[in-house]
C-alpha cells in the first residue's frame, strides 16, 4: 500500500486500535464458544432425528458383538439422559476422539482429515486467488470504463456466474477443456499413470480451481466496481486527476487502495461459501478433498464423520476471520498507525 | 376516507408496464414460460417412455433437447424435473419464511436480551456454512420424513437468516411510528400489535425476501439432488436429470446436463432480475441484504 492514501479526519471520539496480540486473543476466545455452539447444535439435532448410532453400525441384521457395542457406548455416551450423553459426547470430542467411522474402518479421523484437507485447502485457496486476482482487474476496468460494452460484458458475466449452478459450470468446462479439446485432465488430482506423481499436479488444479472462481467471483468483481465508483467520486481523486495525474495512476494509486480496505473482512466472510462450493466442485472433479469426503460420508450415513468435517469447516472459519483481522491491521494506516 | 389525488390516468398501469426496463420484461416473460411450460408439461410433452431405438439422440426437430440412454425425451423428462424443482423450492422457502418471520417478529418485538441472544444466533448460523448444515440435516432426517420433505426441511432450515434480519429491521423502525404509539395508547396488546399492526406492513419486504430466497432454494436442492442427497430417481428434479446426465457426457452426449441446468439457469436468473428490480424500486434499504 502506497503512503499517498489520504484519510479524512476520523469523526467522533477515535476507537482504540486494537493490537495483533489482543485480535488473535479475541478470536482464539470464541473458537471454543463457536466450536461449543456447533457441538451443541449438531447434537440437538441427531437426538431429535431417528438416528441411533447402535443401529447405524449393526445395520438391519441387528447382529453386534459386545465388545463393538462397549465402543459405541464409549463414543456416544451410555445409555442415560440426552445431557449426560452431550457431556460424555462433548468430554470425548475434547480429547480429540470423535467417534468411530464406518467409512474410514477404524482409522484415526484426525489424520485422514487433515490428509484431505490439504488438497481442499489448496483448491479453496487457489480459487480466492484467482477471484480476487480477476475481481481486482475486471472490477477496476468496468468502473473506469463506466456503462461501456466492457461493463455490460463483466456486470453480466458476473449474475450470471452467480445463478449458474457450480456443478453443472464444472461438467460443462469438463466436457469443453478435457473431453473435447483435451487439453486438461478430466479428474483427480495426480496423474495415476505417471509412478511417483507426487501430491497435487498443478494441471489438475486448474478445471476445479477456475470453476469454483467463475460461480464464486462475482461478490468481489462487482464490490470492487461499485466502491471503485463511488471512490472515484471522492475530493482527493478528483484533486489528483485536476493536477494532471494519469488516468492509470489515479486509478492504481488514488483510487484502488482506499476501495480495497474493507474487501479484507469481506474475504474472510467469504471463506465460508467458498467451502461449500468446494463440496461441489470436489464433486465433480474427483479431487480428494474434504468435499468429498464429505459427500462420502453423507452418502453412507456416516454421521460421526459429518460431525467431525463440521467442526473442522468450523474451525477453519473462526482462523480466515482471524487472518482477514490481522490483514485489516496490515492495509489500514489508522489501525496500523494507531497501534504502534 | 376522501381522496384529494386525482384520479390516474386510463391506461397508467400499462404504461408503467411498457415503461420497465427490457431486462424485466423479459425477465417477466422467461419466467411466465417456464412456469406454465412447468404445469403444462403432460400436455406440452407427454412422457413418452423408454425406446431403445432411438438412444442418445442428439438434440433435433423432434426432440429439442435430444433423448437419453434410454431413448426418453429429455425435454419432457426436464419439463416434468423444473415442475419437481419449483414446488421443492417453494416449500422450502415457505419453511424458510416462517421461521425467518417467528425468529424476526420475536426478535423486534420483544427487544432486549431475547433480541441480542437471537442475533447472536442468526450471527452464529451465518458464519457457519450453510451448505454443509443442509447435508447434515437432510442425511439425519431423510429416513424419517422421506426425502422430499427433508430436502424442504434442509434448504430451509439454512435459508431463514436473511428473513429473520430483515422483518426485525423493518420492526425496529416500525416501532418508532406514531400510529403504533396510537395503538399502545389505546390499549392494544403485544400480540394485537403484531397482528394487527406489524404484520401487514411487513408484506412487502417479505414478498421480495421470497422471491430472491427462491434461486437460492432451487440452487440447493438441485445441489442436493445432484450429490445423491435429495430426491429419489422418480422423483427427478433438474440436479437428478444433472446428475444422470453426467455419464452420457463421457461418451459425448452433452444435451441431457446440459439443457436442465440452462433451465436452472434461466430461472435464477429471472428470478434475481424480478426480485432486485422490485426490490430497488420498493426496498431499496434492503440492497445489502436481498441480492440474488
């Protein structure tokens, strides 16, 4: 950010900045509230919902063996009111025992989470990128290209992109890019035939990433349009563009970095939805993300799982509010300024 | 009551009709289409069945939207999928609208700490993500409530935040009018309050939150659908035909996904353009919130 922003005087009594100590303090304090409020919730439901967990394992042939009923017990609670199952239920999430998987057969949750979550992580995150990379540049152009063919071309691309289901986006840049014109591989996230294809093969990336961009990019794009218009309205762009600045500067340096300071919080907000998204294009892609573990274990009714993947999505939007807090910080002089 | 306005022209209606921009009169004709082409699909396209003569041919003359591995019309198949589609939607949004409407009512009048502890809670739901609670919710409760009714109960129960937030807001400045000091005055219960006063005056806000949440209801239960998750094969919505579509598409027929989600999007996209200008025109206080 560039030291040429001008900030009108702050009206009213000044709030007193907060430090990057007491930012990350406040939110790693809700964490639990937050992750306590999700517990609680999915647990509410589950007891109110035909769903038995006794049940769910043995199936229709109802046969179970003793010890494998001691273990359900163990995961889910004894037989006693809802409220001590919740606090033996919560007790055992605590120490990080979330219960036993069908699907997984046994394994520790937390390591296959975190071994999918790696791959969404870098989908999700590589989507953002390319939402703000390309929000940035066609929002910057259709506000300073005001009610051109360009504008009508972004605004429109954008509701569109919007509407359009992102699952049915994804199949048909499938069928266009991989099955047509063969130029990207249709699914995955390595090349199977290639014998030490490492983690993640950026080709791959590229059909999952671009289509979760298209359906998610409009808020930015169109956010980015509408403050750059009202920004190039203010006193101080006006003045730079009276003084013979150039357009291109008065739009990069004048205008762009005062409409950007609020997208930060936007972002973060933001983290959430592309999450979901991720389900979907995981979907469609065959990428090995959490997306897809999800679907999998929604599929085999495989609740504890669910429950599991729910408090870590959780977990992962309390940490993008804490990041998009820090970078606030970083990108607003006042706050910045203020602190040190 | 007298009425000092004189009165309006013959034929204002029209004009103001013919006076909208183009984008919502096509937007208004698109989406009367589909609909009736939605009610009307048995006469417009009778189901016709499976014919294995005539596999995976591509869209013609005779069939537009071309026929599917099992020579069925998809035109039809979709026809009939868009009128599962609408109806799942609609309920799910009248699911939706009552508890946004309870949540927001209890909320703006009742004020205090019951209004800060559900504001806390429409905070809470809404920095969560909402597609993942709909998937849990529709796995838990399907087996109970059968899948249609979980798919409504699903979409909106994660749909109801944007209404909660609204009708509390229209309340709060509600509140402050002098006819509701009137009502007071006179005696007026909390619950004839509600009733008598709040209520109507909320229709308005309410309708236009309806019409933008129905993309939104139609876009999750095709998702749903389109995953496994929501309605069953015979009862097909456009994400079941989507879905079915997608092994035909590997061997190159692209018509039977692709012809559903245009008709998703064609009516998102009406629906939005109905819902913002009617709202930019009668809420526009509500522009942050009611976008498509």
């Amino acid at each position: 950010m560039t030291a040429t922003v001008e900030h009108a005087p702050a009206t009213g009594r000044p709030r007193r900045p907060a430090s990057a100590a007491r930012i990350i303090a406040r939110r790693m304090l809700t964490l639990p509230l937050v992750l306590f409020a999700v517990a609680a919730l999915t647990f509410g439901l589950i007891a109110i919902s035909p769903y038995d967990a006794n049940s769910a394992y043995t199936g229709i042939t109802g046969s179970i063996s003793a010890q494998t009923r001691e273990q359900i017990n163990v995961a889910w609670g004894p037989d006693g009111s809802t409220l001590e199952q919740f606090g033996s239920w919560l007790g055992n999430i605590a120490h990080g025992d979330l219960g036993n998987f069908r699907l997984l057969a046994g394994q520790p949750v937390a390591g296959e989470i975190a071994e999918r979550a790696l791959p969404s992580l870098v989908l999700v995150l590589t989507a953002l990128v390319l939402v703000l990379v390309g929000g940035l540049v066609f929002g910057v152009l259709a506000a300073a290209f005001r009610d051109s063919p360009l504008d009508w071309a972004v605004r429109t691309f954008s509701y569109y992109g919007t509407a359009a289901p992102s699952f049915w986006v994804g199949l048909l840049l499938l069928y266009v890019f991989s099955l047509q014109l063969g130029w990207l591989p249709s699914g995955g996230s390595v090349d199977v035939r290639a014998a030490d294809g490492g983690f993640i093969d950026p080709v791959h990336l590229i059909l999952p990433a671009v289509t979760l961009a298209i359906t998610q990019q409009a808020w930015f794009t169109l956010y980015v349009r509408d403050t750059m218009l009202e920004v190039l309205r203010d006193d101080h762009v006006r003045f730079a563009e009276a003084s013979g600045v150039r357009r291109v500067a008065v739009l990069t340096r004048h205008a762009l970095p005062n409409a950007l300071i609020p997208f930060i919080t936007l972002t973060g907000t933001h983290l959430s939805e592309l999450i979901g998204g991720a389900v979907l294009a995981e979907t469609v892609f065959g990428w090995p993300g959490i997306g897809r573990l999800t679907v999998e274990a929604a599929l085999a009714v495989d609740i504890p799982l669910l429950v599991a993947i729910t408090l870590a999505g959780s977990v992962l939007v309390v940490l993008g509010n804490l990041v998009a807090d820090l970078l606030y910080r970083v990108a607003d002089p006042r706050i910045r300024e203020g602190a040190t | 009551m007298t009425t000092l306005a004189p009165a309006p022209p013959r034929f204002a209606r029209l004009r103001e009709v013919a006076t909208r921009p183009t984008s919502v009169l096509i937007a208004g004709g698109v989406l009367a289409a589909l609909v009736l082409a939605a009610l009307g699909a048995d006469l417009l396209r009778p189901a016709d069945g499976i014919a294995l003569d005539r596999v995976l041919a591509p869209p013609s003359l005779e069939h537009p939207f071309g026929t599917d591995e099992t020579g069925r019309d998809v035109l039809a198949l979709s026809l009939r999928a868009m009128r599962v589609s609408f109806a799942i939607s609609l309920l799910a949004a009248s699911v939706a609208l009552l508890i946004g409407v309870t949540i927001g009512v209890l909320a703006g009048t009742l004020g205090g700490w019951v209004d800060g502890l559900l504001m806390r809670i429409v905070d809470f739901f809404g920095s969560q993500n909402h597609f993942l609670f709909a998937i849990l919710l529709v796995v838990l409760f399907r087996p109970v409530l059968g899948a249609a009714a979980a798919v409504c109960l699903s979409v909106g129960l994660s749909h109801w935040l944007v209404l909660a937030r609204i009708v509390r807001g229209e309340l709060l400045s509600l509140r402050e009018r002098p006819f509701v000091a009137a009502a007071v005055g006179g005696g007026a219960s909390r619950a004839r309050l509600v009733v008598r006063h709040f209520l109507p005056h909320l229709g308005p806000s309410v309708a236009v939150a309806m019409v933008l949440l129905l993309p939104h209801a139609i876009f999750h239960e095709s998702a749903l659908s389109f995953l496994g998750l929501g309605l069953p094969p015979h009862q097909a919505s456009l994400g079941n035909l989507i879905a079915a579509g997608q092994r035909s598409m590997l061997a190159g027929a692209w018509w039977i996904s692709v012809f559903p989600g245009l008709l998703i999007l064609a009516a998102c996209v009406a629906f939005g353009t109905l819902g913002e200008y009617w709202r930019d025109r009668h809420q526009p206080r509500w522009r942050g919130e009611l976008e498509l």
